[in-house]
C-alpha cells in the first residue's frame, strides 16, 4: 500500500501496518526470550522506567508488549526530549497530545508548580494511563482528557 499518508513513516512503522501477524510473531519471541512465557497471566503490565516512574500497559496488546519488551522506550530520542526539555525549562503548563500508554507524561518529575496534561483518543488505553497517573508522584498535576477531534469535508449542499 503505498499511500501518501505512508510516505513519510519508517520501514519499521510500515511493517506494522502492513504485516501485523508478522509483527505480532516477533513481539511473541521477543516477550518469550525475555519472560521466557507466553503466557499473559505471567506476563507483567507494570514497567518501571529509567525515572523509577512506572507505567501500565495491557500485556496482549502489541504495542503494550513492544514495551515490556523495550522496557518502556520504544521512541528514547522523544522520551529523552520530553524529559530534559521539562528539566531545563521548568514549564508552567505541559501538555502531551497523543499519550498512548504514558511513554512521555510519566518518563519524568515536574516542578510543583506545572499543570500536567495529558490527551488521549483511545479509550481503550485510559484504564492503563489512570493507573499510572495514580502512582506517579505528580498525580494531583495531571489532568487526563479524552478526546477525538474528527476532521471532515462538509458536503455542499443544492438549494
């Protein structure tokens, strides 16, 4: 499928769009090699990140597997950006549109005085991102909205 909106995307985010039994085979061998199980009773939700920070992922999800796996960096450049960027800035407001599990929002400490907020549309990941909201040491900063914006042609209307 190659689309304009596929362009721009990576040889890795294709493969998961286009292949995704053969990615969902290659997480399955990267969690058995490291939880040597395939069973998701076994398998933890909770990632304890470099920050000691934890978050919460649903463990038969891909891309909640993807960061067991990775230890919960799966895009290091954009965590290691967030994180320094709130060290050296102190902002009054940080806002992380597109949340999915928490890698960004919950990779680091904020000043007392930042007003935390999150954004998500998938309601399916909300469970897990209150879950880690609840044990951050920031929580009572962190606002979590879910939200969908839908951008569509309005149709002409004959009169």
């Amino acid at each position: 499928m190659n689309t304009l909106a596929s362009a721009g995307k990576t040889f890795l985010l294709k493969m998961w769009e286009n292949y995704p039994r053969t990615w969902k085979f290659l997480i399955d061998v990267g969690i058995f090699l490291k939880y040597k199980t395939l069973n998701t009773s076994k398998i933890p939700n909770e990632i304890v990140l470099l920050s000691s920070n934890s978050i919460f992922v649903n463990s038969e999800e891909n891309r909640g597997r993807a960061l067991l796996i990775s230890n919960g960096m799966t895009q290091k450049r954009l965590t290691n950006f967030w994180s320094l960027a709130v060290k050296e800035y102190s902002p009054d407001v940080a806002i992380d549109v597109g949340v999915n599990y928490g890698e960004c929002i919950f990779s680091t400490n904020y000043p007392p005085h930042t007003q935390i907020y999150g954004v998500e549309a998938n309601s399916d990941l909300l469970k897990f991102i209150h879950q880690s909201k609840e044990v951050h040491p920031n929580k009572d900063q962190m606002k979590i909205l879910m939200c969908l914006r839908q951008i569509k042609k309005k149709k002409k209307r004959s009169m």
